[in-house]
C-alpha cells in the first residue's frame, strides 16, 4: 500500500514537472515573440527618423552652400569695385608722375641757365677788379689793407676813451650794486652770538654744599671729574662752583649732572654715575633739537634723522672762539638772501649754508679736514652734488658755480664781523686736543682729558690690560712723545690712573 502510494506521489510530481515546463515554455515564446514585435516597431520608427533627419540636414546644407555662394558673389564684386579704383588712382599716379619728371627737367634746365649765368657774372667781376686794380696799381687785399688802417687812425682815439668810460662806469655800478646786494642781505640777517669761554658757572644753594660735592676725602669731586674729563674748581667764590674745560659737550654734561645731584641732595659715587648718564641722554636729545631747529629756522625738510643728529652736535663746536652751529646758520640766511638777489638757486645755498662746516662735527674724530671730511659726509647721505660741493667750495680759491661763489662769500661775511672770532681761543683748544690725541695714541688707555688749562693730562688706563708697572711706563711714554710732538710754555703733568673695580651681587 505505502509503494502504491509513493508510486502515484512520484508520478504526479513527475506530471506536475512536465505541464509546468510546457507552460513555462509557451510563455517564454509568447514573451519573445512580443519583443520581437516592440523591437521591429522602434527599428521602424529610427529610420523613419533618420529620413527626416537627413532631410533635414541635406536642406540646411543647400542653404549653407547658398549663402556662401552669395556671400562669394559679393565679394567678388567689392574685389572687382577695388580693383577698378586701384587702377584709376594708378593711372592718375603715372600722369602726376610724368608731370614731376617734366617739371623736374625743367629746373634742372634753368639751373644750367642760372649757373651759366652766375659763371658769366663772375668772370666780368674778376675783370672789372683787374682793371680797378691796373687804375689803382694795388690788389685787392692791399686796398681792403689801407681802408681798415685809414679807418683804424680815425676812430682809435675815440674807442679808447669811449672803452674806458664804460669800463670806469660798469665797474662803478658794478662796485654799487654789489655793495647794496651785501647791506641789505647783512641788514635782513641777524643772528645772535654768543663767546664760548672755558669755564662754566653753577649756583649752589649754599656753601654747604660744597663739602658735600667734594665729599669724604674728595671721591665725589674725583668721581666727577674721572667721568666727565672737566676739572671742578672749588673757590672762595660765595655759592658757586666753576667747571673747567675745553670741551663745551663735557662741560655741559658736568653742569647738567650737578643741577641734578643738587636738587636731589644724594650725592655719592654711585648716584654721580647715573645722575652723569643721565646728564649724557639730555645732552644727546638736545643736539637732535637743536638740528631741527635750525633746519625748521631755515624751511629745510627731508634731511635723514643721523644728518641731523651731526649738525646738532656743531652746537657744541667752536672755530676760533664762533660757535659754528649760529655761523652755519648765519651763513645759510646770508646764502638765501644773496642768491634771491643774483637770481642763484637759494635752496641749494641755504642747504649749502648750513652744512658747509659739517665737516667739523667730527673732524676731531675722522683723518682729514673738515672740507673733505664734509663732503663724504653729504655723499654719504646721498645729497645733491651741487649741495655737497659746497662744503668744498667755501675753502677755494675760485668756486665752480655761481652758488658756491655765494657761500663762500656768506661764510667771509660771517667769520669777518667785528668780535666774531677769537684766533688765541682756537690755537688754545687746538694745543687741549692734540694734549688728548698723543695720550690716546697708546694701547690700553680707556680715555684722556686735558684738564688746568693743559697743564695737566689725566690718563684712565684699563687695569685688565696695563699693570702698575706698565702704568708707570706708560707715564713716562706719554711724557716723552709730548716734549717731543708738541711746544707749550713752562711744563705738562701727566696722571695716569689705573682703578680696579669689581662688582658682585647677592641674590
């Protein structure tokens, strides 16, 4: 029963299997048969499509191809209208051409005719001078010869005098002219002066202080004078103290460093030192101003900063006895006013004005003299030419331009003035520098200051390099190249001081 039963099972699946395949067949083939169908109808429809695409196509490249003919057609009509008027204007050409030719040919004719002329003209010149020359038994070079020489005896008497009238009148108004140009220039230009002198005066509150400045075995007073190089001479002038020195800048600095210890009331060495570095940075701010200054005083802008900061310094410089910033400055002003009289560029002599002793602001310091020494200065700071030759030109003989005439004047008018210079005072502090210059000449001194009206030098050495017996030495040195180097009056002592400071800090 149960294989009767597995038997009829295995045979209805196996029917089962068979009507499914054939149904799955007839459908697959009716599948296929449909999109056969849809495939034959859209291969229809694109070349349906193509054919009016290519009708299409094929229209617009009749229409292309026609209106490029046109546009041919056109051309070659404007070509052929060109070409007609090419050819008209060449054939007007050619008929311009054969009339220039005919014309030329002409001139060339008549200028045959006019040289021929010309050559017939001369040859009855030169005959009609022949038979002058027969008549008169001279040639013509001998007539020309007589006449000026004739003429030369009757009119020479009379071009003397009148040449030397003209030459008394124009030197008269020459000599006139030149006298008003200068008066008015000096009467429009006043700049006030003061003498340098070699001592400065500080007030003291009372005579009290000084001991104090003097201090415990005189170390404030030594403090002072080591690090400024002026000497501090204390008398018996009633509240007041001098400070002695050739060197304005130093002087100032020692005057400037008091004022302030004295209104401070502490005054010991410690306190010298910074109240002196101080005193310097003052000093430093005021040379700037007073470059300014004079460039504002004169309408001069775009100098460089260390320009300035160098033509400050002149403040604190002096040529026999002239303080040279107010020289500078006066010669600017006297430059400016004669250059607007003689027509002359002022700004050139105003600049050339006040720079024309630059030179002398570090000339204690650079090779050289100060016309040289100013020029490379100017060069330096890429100033004009003309500007910078002027600080040459004041010292020659025959300047090479209208406005170094004019600055080398301004500058005799300013050194020429009555109580202007001194000579003595110069060759004095010319005799303290060169005093400083043969002490510095040696190794290991640290700085030198003339001081007592140089009758004394004190040299600082620096103790790390000279030793006390080098030091000794080194004095005995110093004191022979003066007495050989230098003349003076009566004899020159010579310190030299070797101090050994070491500082430490507790923490």
């Amino acid at each position: 029963m149960d294989i009767l039963t597995f038997i009829i099972s295995a045979v209805a699946v196996v029917v089962g299997f068979a009507i499914g395949y054939i149904v799955r067949k007839t459908l697959a083939k009716r599948e296929i048969e449909g999109a056969e169908a849809k495939a034959e109808n859209l291969i229809k429809e694109a070349k349906s499509k193509q054919k009016e695409i290519l009708l299409q196509a094929n229209d617009k490249a009749l229409k292309i191809i026609e209106d490029a003919k046109q546009e041919a057609r056109q051309r070659r009509q404007e070509l052929t209208h060109m070409q007609q008027r090419l050819e008209k204007r060449e054939s007007i050409f050619d008929q311009k051409l054969l009339d220039l030719e005919n014309k030329q040919q002409k001139l060339f004719e008549k200028a045959k005719e006019v040289e021929a002329v010309k050559e017939k003209i001369a040859k009855i010149r030169e005959e009609q001078l022949q038979k002058l020359e027969k008549i008169a038994k001279m040639t013509k070079d001998q007539a020309r010869n007589v006449l000026l020489e004739n003429t030369e005896k009757m009119v020479k008497e009379d071009i003397l005098a009148r040449l030397k009238k003209l030459q008394s009148e124009g030197q008269e108004e020459i000599d006139k002219k030149a006298r008003e140009i200068l008066s008015l220039a000096i009467q429009r230009c006043s700049i006030p002066q003061a003498q340098e002198v070699t001592t400065t005066t500080v007030d003291l509150p009372s005579d009290e202080m000084k001991g104090r400045i003097i201090g415990r075995e005189g170390r404030n007073i030594r403090t002072i004078e080591q690090l400024t190089g002026v000497e501090i001479v204390v008398d018996d002038t009633p509240m007041a103290i001098n400070i002695s020195g050739f060197s304005p800048i130093r002087r100032h600095v020692a005057k400037r460093a008091l004022e302030t210890l004295i209104s401070d009331g502490r005054i010991h060495p410690a306190r010298i030192e910074e109240a002196i570095d101080n005193a310097k940075k003052q000093i430093a701010l005021e040379i700037k101003k007073a470059g300014e200054d004079a460039l504002y005083e004169l309408g001069i802008a775009g100098i460089d900063p260390k320009l300035v900061q160098i033509l400050g310094r002149l403040k604190f410089r002096t040529s026999y006895g002239h303080n040279v910033l107010l020289h500078s400055l006066e010669v600017a002003h006297l430059a400016g006013l004669l250059a607007e009289e003689l027509e002359a560029d002022v700004t050139v002599c105003k600049k050339g004005g006040i720079f024309h002793d630059i030179g002398k602001a570090v000339d204690h310091e650079v090779k050289g003299g100060h016309p040289e020494i100013g020029y490379d200065i100017m060069k330096k700071f890429h100033m004009p030419e003309d500007v910078a030759y002027m600080c040459i030109a004041h010292h020659e003989d025959a300047p090479k331009t209208l406005e170094g005439i004019i600055v080398k004047v301004a500058d005799a008018i300013s050194g020429a003035r009555p109580g202007a210079r001194k000579d003595t005072y110069e060759r004095y502090l010319q005799r303290l520098e060169e005093l400083e210059n043969v002490a510095n000449s040696f190794e290991g001194v640290q700085k030198t200051y003339a001081i007592q009206a140089g009758r004394e030098v004190r040299v600082f050495v620096i103790p790390e390099s000279i030793d006390d017996l080098a030091a000794a030495k080194l004095a005995q040195n110093i004191a022979h190249k003066i007495e050989e180097e230098l003349k003076y009056p009566g004899e020159i002592k010579v310190n030299v001081i070797r101090e050994m400071r070491i500082t430490e800090y507790a923490r």
